[in-house]
C-alpha cells in the first residue's frame, strides 16, 4: 500500500462521526503515529469523561444534623455511585440518604432516589444512572443532571459516624 492510499483512507475515516444515539458523538481522530482513536463529545462539542472518577462528598465524621451538599456535573458524567460507611452508631441513630436532580433555571430541586433508613453500622451503596434496573431504595433508572445533590437527613439528634464518596460514570 503506498503512503498516498493510506493518507486518504485515514483522512476520510477522520471526517466521519460514530454516534452513541444519545446526540453525542464519536469523532475518529488519528494520533502523530497513524493510530486512530476517538474523543467522545456532547452535541456542543465538549469532550465528555472517558473513565469514572471518584470524590468525597462527606469526609468521615460524627454528625448529628441534615447534611447537604451541591455537586455541578459540569463534565458530563451520565451517573453516580454513593458509597456511606457507616463506622460508628453509639446511640441507635437513623439517617436517610437521597439524590437530588437540582434545576439551574430555577431553585427546584426533585428526588432521583431515596434510600432506605440507615440505623447501623456497615456500608450502603446508591446508584443512579441510564440503563439502570430499578431497585426500590437502591437504584434509579435516571440520568445525572449538570447539577445535583446529596443529602442525607436525620431522624433525631443522635450522633452517626460516616463517610460519603461517590464514583461519577461515563
């Protein structure tokens, strides 16, 4: 094959889009070597994340009041995982986590999952992303939207010792 024949073949494979069908798409691009790789975007043309990525939402902690904490997806992330480690419950507390869709248009805010009272120690998992199999408490069929929010509410004024670390999907 002479060099003329694969310069046109990789220039035409770099004009051409492969969708996901979700209005993002996938354009071939060709490295410094020849290699071809692609760099997804949203339909604005902003490279969205490859690869999850993991943050701490609440730093392990004794608390006794209603945490809340705004999170801006300002990546395009499609989902999130919650991890709470509950380490230590001295007093029989309850708290109960959620997730929250927040609207950047207005000051509404609308519940993507709620999970089930947590009063001992041990670890809970929440998951909300596209394509997910409902779970009452557990899990939600839902995209992440560009800003959302955890909580996590208390039934009474008992201490709870936890952690919150979420893992933010492609």
């Amino acid at each position: 094959m002479t060099d003329a024949v694969v310069d046109a073949a990789l220039a035409t494979l770099t004009g051409q889009n492969a969708g996901w069908g979700d209005g993002a798409s996938v354009p071939l691009r060709v490295d410094a070597y020849g290699a071809l790789y692609t760099v997804r975007t949203n339909a604005s043309g902003v490279a969205m994340p490859v690869s999850p990525t993991e943050l701490t939402i609440l730093a392990s902690a004794a608390r006794t009041t209603l945490q809340s904490v705004t999170t801006v997806n300002s990546a395009g992330y499609r989902g999130v995982i919650i991890v709470i480690d509950v380490t230590l419950d001295p007093a029989l507390a309850s708290i109960t986590p959620s997730i929250e869709g927040v609207s950047t248009l207005g000051s509404d805010d609308y519940v993507m999952l709620t999970g089930a009272a947590i009063a001992a120690t041990g670890v809970t998992v929440l998951r909300v992303f596209p394509g997910a199999v409902a779970a009452a408490n557990t899990k939600a069929d839902d995209w992440l939207p560009a800003s959302w929010k955890f909580k996590m509410a208390v039934a009474d004024g008992d201490s709870m010792t936890y952690s919150v670390n979420a893992i933010l999907l492609p």
